[in-house]
C-alpha cells in the first residue's frame, strides 16, 4: 500500500506559520516514504470561501517547496458525494431535521441549572437533542433549510460490530504507534448528535473529510493535535459508510508567545508577510522547528 497523505487547508484566510508547519510535515513524510502528497482545498463553507485565498495557498505552498501529485481536490466539486451518503444515512433512520440556533442550544443547556458548567465536546456545547423527535423522520428524503443531525444513539445501534479505534502513528508517520480506542459511551456522552449538514450550504467538516480521504486514497491523515478529538467521530462515520480507517499522526501545534495556537487572524505570522519581507522557505522551516 503506498503511503497517501494530504494537506487540506481552507481558502479563509492566508496562511500562516502553523499551515506551512502542517503542509511541509506532511510532504516529507510522503517524500520519504517514496509515496503521495495530495492537496484538498476545502471550500465547502461558499459564505467564507473566497478564490483570493485560494490562489494565495497555492502560491504560497509553491514558494515553500511544496509539491502535490495529483491536480487539488476540491470539495465545491462533491457535493453530489455528500448528498449521497446524507442520503444513505437518513434512509436508514440515521439522520434528523434540527431547526435549532446557537442562542436556542444555548439556552437549552443553560437553563434548566443555572450556574452549572455546560459540557463541551469536539464541536463546541454538546446538543441537548431538542429537535430529534419534533420533526417528521420517515420522508423519503431529508429536509430541507434546517440542518441535519446524526442521531448518535441509533448510528452506534446500527453498527455490525463494535467500533475497533484507530493507530495513532510514530512521528515519522510510519512507526507502529498506539490504537486509540472508541468507545460508545464517549460519543454519546462526550460528543452527542453532531450536526452533518448545515442549513446554508451541503454538507460539514466531519462528513466531508471522511468523504474526500476515501476518494484520496489517503492512507496517512496528518493534520493538528486540536483535532485528536473529532478522531473518534470520523472512525464513526468511516464504519457507518464502509470506508476504511486511516492511520493518523496529530502534530504539535504552532504557538504564538503567549501560547495560543495560530488562527488566520494572525497576519503578521502569515507566509505571504514573510515572502513579501525577504524571507526564505529555509527560514520557515526553522521558525517551525523543521530541519532538511
């Protein structure tokens, strides 16, 4: 099997020191393991997507070395994909129509004790479950202008067997790491009914990124420890679709001197600031802690 990874970066934002650390890991892995680096960008989200952004990463990767062997994947290009498979899930009871708003899941989960601290999981405050029996369930297809939520309990129901976890690789992506183990109880405690479609536009992250791996052939996701988390929900999916379960390696994250990760509000840390100051892709590799 030849060692498949990508970069999957999001044409929000420009990118900064944390994507340029992300994007080289992942492509010396490939380039060492005389495999595949492949580039998604994932433009699903059309109301914050912009095609300057779009051009700049491609850009940007180009100047600091970063090569891909295949033409980018884009995800504006799947929604048919995507539509399939909230197709599948919903005609197997899987799915709900959710017409909730943040203000309304807010206070759903405040209210009833006040004072109290309200629980968190990898998407934020976990749904309380309002909308999972007021909207009709048995139509042929799913609803539309409301999200769509995957009812947790019936999705670990319809499993054939009990989910088997995944490896959490060695750092140079190819050592036999440690199986990190799923457990049912997690997702339902700690995750809850994640939504897999949004009102405004086909699709989310969880379900795209388990979509496009597949269709990538992506053996090896190498991407943030900030998503360690939303791991468990992806073998979820995986097993709930017939797709296979990658190996996955979380890399460190990028900090600023404060110790707060980087978000594309940082332009100051972004590599078009440091193209455009004469700096070279060798010293983004050392600001980044990667040598050659």
């Amino acid at each position: 099997m030849t060692f498949t990874t990508r970069f999957a970066p999001s044409p929000t934002g420009p990118l900064h020191l944390g994507h340029a650390y992300s994007a080289l890991l992942a492509h010396d892995l490939a380039r060492a393991a005389s495999g595949r680096f492949l580039l998604r960008i994932e433009d699903i989200d059309h109301t914050r997507s912009r095609p300057e952004w779009d051009r700049q990463i491609l850009e940007d990767l180009t100047w600091l070395g970063v090569t891909w062997d295949a033409p980018p994947m884009r995800q504006s290009d799947r929604t048919q994909a995507y539509g399939a498979a909230l197709q599948d899930l919903w005609s197997r009871g899987l799915l709900y129509g959710c017409s909730c708003t943040r203000r309304d899941i807010a206070a759903a989960v405040s209210a009833p004790q006040e004072g109290v601290e309200v629980p968190h999981g990898p998407d934020g405050v976990i749904y309380p479950g309002t909308c999972r029996h007021r909207h009709p369930r048995d139509t042929a297809k799913p609803p539309k202008g409301m999200a769509l939520r995957l009812d947790m309990a019936a999705a670990l129901s319809a499993l054939p067997e009990p989910l088997a976890g995944f490896v959490e690789s060695g750092p140079d992506g190819r050592t036999a790491g440690r199986r990190i183990t799923v457990s049912g109880a997690d997702l339902t405690i700690g995750v809850g009914d994640i939504v897999l479609s949004r009102k405004d536009f086909l699709g989310s992250y969880h379900l795209s990124v388990v979509l496009d791996d597949a269709a990538q052939a992506i053996t090896h996701v190498i991407r943030g420890e900030d998503l360690f988390d939303a791991t468990q929900i992806h073998v979820l999916l995986q097993a709930l679709l017939g797709l296979q379960t990658p190996v996955y390696l979380h890399h460190r994250l990028i900090r600023d001197e404060n110790g707060r990760r980087l978000a594309k509000r940082d332009d100051a840390r972004a590599i078009a600031t440091y193209r455009a100051e004469g700096r070279s892709p060798q010293d983004i590799r050392e600001m980044v802690g990667l040598t050659t």
